[in-house]
C-alpha cells in the first residue's frame, strides 16, 4: 500500500525521501577516503599483476574491481589490504541460478582458495543484465545472487563479502530532476527482486553512470561543466527538493535513490560500480580530449578527499570507481572504448590526475603538474583546488577536537 501512495504523489515520495535520510544520517560518520578503480584486463600488452598491485599500493588506492576471478590477479592482491570486487561473467548466471551447488563450487574454487589473504569484498553477479535483451538471463539474474550468497553463508564467508550486479543507468526511464527519477517499466520488476535482496543481505545497489555520454549526444544543451563535475559549476536545482547539484554524477545517483524509494527501498545505498571519461575519441565523439577526462576524475577525486556526499545524502561519502586502470588496447567499438585508462600499459600517466605515486616528493609533484597538458589556468585551479581541501581538513580537525 506504501509503494502505491508512493507512485501517485511524487511529492510524497520526496518528502518520504528526505525524512528517511534526514533520521538515518545522524550520527552516521564520514567513512575514511578509499578511491575505487576498475582494472579491465582486455589488452595484450598490459603490466603483470604483481605490478599492477605495486602500482596501486604506491597510489593508496584502497579499492579494485576486476571482471574475473583470475587466479594470478588474485594471488598478487593478498596480504596488501585492498578491497577486492570480483565478477560472475554472464554465461555462468544461468547455471548458478539454476544450481545452487554450481555456485558453491564457483565459489570454492574461484574465490575461496585467496580468502581472506585476498580481501574480497564483493562479488558482481553479470554486468548490465537488466538493460540487455535476454530475457532469460534477467529472470535467472536474481536466483543466482541468492544461491551465490547461500553459498557465501555455508562457507562462513557472508558476513565479509557482498553480492550485487552493476546495473547500467539505463535501467531509468526518468533521471532529471534527481526527485523524479523512476524505473522502466520493463526494469522495474526486476528492479523490486533485486532491491529485495539487497535491503535482505545489506548489499548496495551498483550503478554504472556516466555523464560523459549525455554530453556526447547533446552538447549544445548539456552543460560540460555540469557533466564534468566542476565544484565552481552553479549546476541546476530540484523543483521538487530544492537542493542543488553541481555534479551530474550525483544527480544520477540520487535519481536512483528515488527511484528505489518509490519501490519502498530508500535505505539501499547506492554505489557508482563505474564513472569515467575517454581521453580520445572518433571524431563524432564529442568531448573525448585528454583534457576533459583529467578533469573530470580530478573532480570526482577532489570530492572524494573531501568526503562529499550527494545532496541527498550528505553525510554519506559516494562510493566511486572510476573506469579505468590502464587504456585496454583489445576492447571492440569505438576509438573512445580504448581510451578510458589513467595509465598506458607501461604505466605511465595518460595525464596527471592528482593520484601521485607516494615515493615521490613534493617538489617532484609540483614539477609534475607544471610540465602536464594541462594550461596555467588549470593549474591555478588545482591549487585553488589543494587550498580547498586543505581549510576543509583543518575545519574537520579543529571540529573533531572540540567535541
């Protein structure tokens, strides 16, 4: 009867909203900075995993991603600390689904052998099942999760380890404003098995957005400001909530949220699974520069420093894996497919984001930033950016201190 109220009075459902996390929040502290970053392995000239990891740890990235359960990926992870998301490929869902001893011994041999030396957080069943045309494969999505983390609970490992699927932003039929946001019809019965879950077993809801994309097909209304996540940017305002987003990211986020809400499952977080920008691109791809994709994850990573939340949530740090690792030289379709990667194979920068290997000095960094593509006037900004961070760091101090 609540979700039917729900879905005949948007305002309702914003009000609902808000006072669900206006009550939930308090005394919710702000959870320590951990970038996520998603480490595609579609290429045949990409590092070994040993130095993937060194490279990681050297940047403090605390979380990973991964679309496999590679066994050299996995051994090289132990012992260093970092969360560990990995995936269910598609072709095996209806056989878990189907069989809950197939997915016991997925998870007995694929998982459990680097456990917990190996820190796996989560596992994403599928990827973008629900905005794909097998219809079967959407059907058997859900039972598979459960017998997954059945299977979790029979090895004593579901009380460390979340299972959930990357859905794509298309599973919204409404996204802007952030208050109407609402499911597709066809998504939508899924959606409610799925939210199910999640609110059952604590799991977040994972989103793939990426705000890049609406600009490419509508640059002339679309602000790149707003799709970069600018901080400076005036953004746009709810009619409905009247809060004020300056990221199109987190708009889409919480765009989510309602629309969950309006499914009775507010209380599911949700976590962007990917986010990214193409450095380069074809030449009907719009926005994809070196330029725009720096500054689009030193956006979100300024957030993230800073603990930021989306307006709906704002004592919630956004949990964010920016897509991706290295540009993968092996991925079909366009030339931007190819070009997503804060590194090149040889590990070196596509371009200098802020996430400086820590064995360098500061001097060095300086240097770094200076002799980037990017302009002075960029570099301003950064340092605008890094005086930013650094008040907000003293403020939270001097806040911690006095209570």
């Amino acid at each position: 009867m609540a979700a039917a109220l729900l879905s005949k009075s948007p305002r309702l459902v914003v009000c609902a909203v808000l006072c669900i996390f206006l009550f939930s929040e308090v005394g919710v502290p702000r959870r320590a900075a951990a970038l996520g970053i998603n480490y595609g392995q579609v290429g045949n000239n990409l590092p070994s995993p040993p130095q993937v990891v060194q490279l990681l740890s050297s940047l403090r990235i605390g979380k990973v991603r991964i679309y496999d359960v590679n066994p050299q990926v996995l051994s090289a992870f132990a012992g260093t600390g970092i969360e560990l998301i990995v995936t269910v490929p598609d072709d095996l869902v209806l056989g878990m689904a189907a069989s809950a001893s197939q997915a016991l011994q997925w998870l007995a041999a694929g998982v459990r052998p680097y456990f917990p030396a190996t820190r796996v957080t989560g596992i994403a069943v599928g990827n973008e099942v629900f905005t794909g045309g097998d219809e079967q494969l959407k059907a058997s999505l859900v039972p598979a999760m459960r017998n997954l983390h059945a299977a979790l609970a029979q090895l004593g490992m579901d009380a460390y380890v979340r299972v959930s699927t990357a859905n794509s932003l298309a599973v919204l039929a409404t996204s802007y404003p952030p208050s109407q946001g609402v499911f597709t019809q066809d998504a939508a019965p899924y959606m409610a098995q799925l939210l199910r879950f999640l609110a059952d077993t604590s799991a977040p809801f994972w989103i793939n957005a990426y705000p890049y994309f609406a600009y490419k097909d509508d640059p002339t209304k679309v602000s790149l400001d707003y799709a970069l996540s600018d901080p400076s940017h005036v953004g746009a305002v709810d009619p409905d909530t009247r809060l004020q987003y300056t990221s199109m990211l987190y708009a889409q986020v919480d765009a989510v949220t309602f629309a969950a809400a309006r499914l009775g499952y507010g209380n599911v977080p949700v976590h962007v699974s990917e986010t990214g920008w193409p450095s380069k691109g074809d030449a009907n791809e719009v926005g994809a520069t070196v330029e725009n994709a720096r500054q689009y994850n030193r956006n979100l990573l300024m957030r993230q420093i800073s603990g930021e939340g989306t307006p709906l949530r704002p004592k919630l740090r956004l949990e964010v894996y920016l897509f991706a690792l290295f540009n993968e030289d092996m991925k079909p379709g366009p030339t931007s497919e190819r070009n997503y990667g804060l590194y090149q194979p040889d590990m070196s920068m596509v371009y200098n984001v802020g996430l400086n290997q820590q064995a360098t000095t500061s001097a060095a960094s300086l240097s770094s930033l200076a002799t980037s593509p990017a302009s002075r006037t960029d570099v301003r900004k950064d340092f605008a950016g890094l005086c930013l961070v650094t008040s907000l760091a003293i403020l939270l101090i001097t806040q911690s201190l006095l209570l």
